[in-house]
C-alpha cells in the first residue's frame, strides 16, 4: 500500500503526520487489496477570517475508488471523521465483493 500526504497552504507538523499515518496503517484490516492512499490536509479560509482544517482521503482499490471529504476546527477532528467515512465505504464495497 503506498501512502502519500500533502499538505496545502501550511507545513504539518511531525506530530500530526504520525498521527494519520498510524491511523492509515489500520486501513488494510477494512480492505485488502488498497494499493494507494492519497491525503491531503487543507487549510481553508471561510471570508478571510477563521480557517478550517479540510481533510480529504482518497483510496485506490483495483476497479473502483474511494474518496471522502471532511473539515472541522482541528486536523484530528478532521481526519477522525474522513477515516470513519471512509472505513464505512470499505466495509461496504468489501461486503458487496463478498456476496
């Protein structure tokens, strides 16, 4: 599985990248045969003022793929919620195979 992480419009820290990249290790226990994963980490400005932490995950598997979008005030929270979306995904495309 090859990972790649992008950041735009800031530099992430150490911490933060360990931080998905651990959570990305799991991904292969939901589905088996992921052969790239793509994440990029957004800072967004809504009208110039607070900006918003945008996580977007896209996963390749063989014949279809797989891609989510999620903002919140923080990355963590971000990336929490894209992973959990895109853990459902999975599982279902996994189900559907299965059947």
């Amino acid at each position: 599985m090859n990972i790649s992480i992008q950041t735009v419009h800031f530099d992430a820290d150490q911490k933060l990248l360990d931080f998905v990249q651990k959570k990305l290790d799991k991904l292969t226990t939901f589905h088996d045969r992921i052969t790239k994963v793509e994440v990029y980490l957004k800072l967004e400005s809504l009208a110039h003022t607070i900006k918003e932490k945008v996580v977007e995950i896209k996963i390749h598997i063989p014949k279809q793929d797989c891609f989510v979008k999620a903002s919140s005030k923080t990355f963590q929270t971000s990336f929490d919620r894209a992973f959990d979306s895109i853990t459902n995904q999975l599982k279902k495309k996994k189900e559907r195979i299965a059947a």
